[in-house]
C-alpha cells in the first residue's frame, strides 16, 4: 500500500512530525511531496523561510519517510498516476473544503482514497513565524 502526502514543511514542527508518522502507521511505503519554493510563492504570495533544497532533506532524514519528491504543481491527481499511490493523507482542517471535495472525486476515479488525519492544535509554521516576527 503506496501512501502520499505533500506540504511545504517550512519550519519543520511537531505538527509536521504526527502528520508523517499517523500516515506512514497506516501504508507500507510512504512519499512525500515537498512544496517547490516557487509553488510556495505562487500559492501564499511568500516564499518559505527554509529553502525547497534544505526541507526536501530534513523531510527525506525522517524515518517514517520512503522517499521524497518535489512537489511543483498542484495537480495531484497526477503526482497519484505517476506515482501508483493508494492512499493520500491530508490534515483533518482539509475535510469537507471545496479543494479537497473535488480530489476526493478525481482520486476515487484513481482507484485511490483519501484519509483525513487529526490536525495538531495550536502548532504550524504561521504561528512559528509570527512569534519570530514579534
């Protein structure tokens, strides 16, 4: 069971962590795909703190990581093809929004679902980088 799950993981935290961990407990082999600089950009109009070279190996040292790719598009129906995945992972604050309602549809025609994990209260890389900003 081929698992997939992407993100920028910029300031990598715990939040980051559960997500990988509650995904790889749940596949066999688990790929993660690491936010391009410029799709970072193109997306949030900022760019990562941490270059796309530099987070691409933190999340590449992670042990419940099999392999990292970069992820340049949003075009995840794709990235499944190419990539023979069964299963993509998403945090739970993804459910029912209109982006994720309509790649539940394009995987289900995959052959491949999608599994909601709980979301790590009170932690990501917005709120990092505004107490830094403070």
């Amino acid at each position: 069971k081929i698992g997939y799950t992407t993100g920028v993981f910029d300031l990598f935290h715990i939040g980051h962590l559960n997500i990988l961990k509650r995904a790889k407990a749940q596949c066999d082999y688990l790929i993660v795909g690491v936010t391009s600089d410029e799709l970072c950009y193109s997306r949030k109009k900022k760019y990562p703190v941490i270059c796309e070279m530099d987070r691409m190996e933190i999340v590449r040292s992670i042990r419940f990581v099999d392999k990292v790719v970069p992820q340049a598009t949003m075009n995840k129906a794709q990235a499944v093809k190419d990539l023979g995945v069964d299963v993509v992972f998403v945090g739970s604050d993804w459910k029912g929004t209109e982006a994720w309602n309509q790649y539940e549809h394009e995987f289900a025609e995959l052959g491949c679902k999608v599994v909601y994990l709980d979301h790590t209260d009170g932690i990501s890389s917005s709120i990092i980088r505004d107490k830094l900003n403070k």
